[in-house]
C-alpha cells in the first residue's frame, strides 16, 4: 500500500489502555507483535503501553529499529508537563524518553473524560512532550451529542491544543481523530463509516494547511481510531486517505493487530 504524499509510512498506534494486568502477559504480547511483523517496512508499528511495562520494551527484548525501520517502536499513553519536581503520581516527558519511547498519546477522549484534561492541559503537555524529545500524538474527536457541529469541536480542540506550537516542532506530530461515539468501550457505539472519516480528514488537512502551510501540513501524520480491526482497517487506510490507525481493543490480541498491520503493509 502506497506510503502518504510526503513519503511518511503508514502509522500504526497500538492503545493497550489499562492492560495487560501483568509483566508476564505484557511480554507475551510484546513479543507477539514483534514476530507476527518482522518483515514489515511499509508500515511503523508504535506499542503504546502502561507506563509501567514500559521498560520491559527495551533492548534485549525490543533490540534497535533495523536500517529500514523495521520493529517495533514504543510510547506512552500521556505524561506530565513538567520535566521533572514534586509531582507525586506523574510521569514526565524526559522520564518516558530515558526508558526509550519515541511517541507519546496525547488528550485521548478517555482522559479528556475521566481526568479533566482540559485544551489548555493538552497544550502544555505537547509542549512538554516536544521539549523532550518525544513525537506526539494528539487525541480529538466529538462526543455523540456534538455530533451536529464536530468541525466546530475539531477546529477549537486543535486551536487550542496547538497553540504556540511553531512548524518546526509540529513536523513530528501525528493527529489522532477518533470520534469518541465509535470507540469500541465508549458504550451504545456504532462504527464510523470511511466517509465521514475522510470528511473529518479533509477537514483537519484544510485546518493544517491555512494555518501552517501545504509543507507543514503534509508532514503531520492524520490517523483514525475507533473500533478499529482487521476487516475495516483498510477502508480507513483506503477511501477515508487516513495516514494510519490508533487501535484500542484489537491491538489486545496478537492475531488481529498482527493481521491490520499486514493487511496494510501489501
Ligand atoms: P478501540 O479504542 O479501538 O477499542 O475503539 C481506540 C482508542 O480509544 O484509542
């Protein structure tokens, strides 16, 4: 499957969420992923885990990306805006950096939801994330009931969590749209048809271009999530010109992520 315009791969983000409940287990499916996509080049696998089976993924277990790209990169599924301090609980930017993380999700509906992250939160833990290295991943998306005028929502959250951001720093991001109503957990869900994927696409491409530029904007990977698995993966991919995938659920089963990432890398 062709790469995007700008020559970026195809981005796969695996979201474990809380799981797995156990080092053993994490390992297993670490290990997993890693066999079931060793000979993938097309397409950049991204492991986004608890941050506490974060260490696990390192050399020996996680050896270095091969000269093609090859393998398995890690990251986490937020962090602080601080580097460093008097914040019991958190995890910084830098910390996630020093134990080998690449990419870093950012504002994901479920923490927007159950732990008040706010634009303004979002914004600076990009800012942190950036500062220290890391390529992040910025969660939007509207809820259900804001359905009606998701581009109104889209464009404050992107307003806003990019705020001050300049176009070098924004040359490693990647934009996760998941409309929070087809996340497989987010309950009475139903799917999001390729179509109005591709229309949120077009529309955060536009809110890129204006802004940044055509150089900038084509460099910011625009990914989709929401209950994403091995039989529609493609369609994102293909009719709604996403630039990849964040997968929750499926990406919790060996077979079946292994299968969506392979399904696009022909
Ligand atoms: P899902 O989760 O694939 O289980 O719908 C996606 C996400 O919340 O990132």
């Amino acid at each position: 499957m062709p790469k995007n315009k700008s020559m970026l791969k195809i981005l796969i983000v695996a979201n474990w969420k809380m799981n797995p409940k156990s080092p053993i287990e994490a390992k297993r499916l670490f290990e997993g992923v890693q066999r079931g996509t060793k000979n993938v080049k097309n397409v950049e696998v991204v492991i986004c885990a608890p941050f506490v089976h974060l260490c696990l993924m390192q050399p020996p277990l996680n050896p270095p990306l091969t000269k093609g790209g090859g393998g398995v990169r890690i990251g986490a599924q937020d962090c602080f805006w601080e580097q460093k301090g008097a914040f019991t609980g958190e995890v910084s930017p830098i910390i996630l950096k020093n134990v080998g993380c690449e990419y870093v999700i950012i504002g994901h509906s479920e923490r927007r939801q159950y732990f008040g992250e706010t634009n303004e939160t979002i914004n600076l833990k990009l800012k942190a994330a950036l500062a220290a290295g890391l390529k992040p991943i910025l969660c939007i998306g509207e809820k259900e009931e804001e359905r009606e005028y998701f581009k109104d929502i889209l464009v404050r959250q992107l307003a806003m969590g990019l705020r001050d951001l300049n176009a070098r720093q924004l040359s490693v991001l990647s934009i996760a749209y998941e409309p929070v109503w087809a996340i497989s957990t987010s309950g009475g869900h139903h799917d999001c048809s390729p179509e109005d994927a591709f229309s949120a696409y077009l529309m955060i491409k536009k809110f890129l271009i204006t802004k940044y530029g055509k150089s900038v904007a084509e460099r910011i990977r625009i990914i989709y999530g929401g209950s994403v698995d091995s039989k529609n993966a493609a369609f994102y991919i293909k009719e709604a010109k996403m630039e990849g995938l964040l997968v929750g659920g499926a990406s919790l089963n060996i077979n079946e992520f292994t299968k969506i990432i392979t399904t696009i890398e022909k």
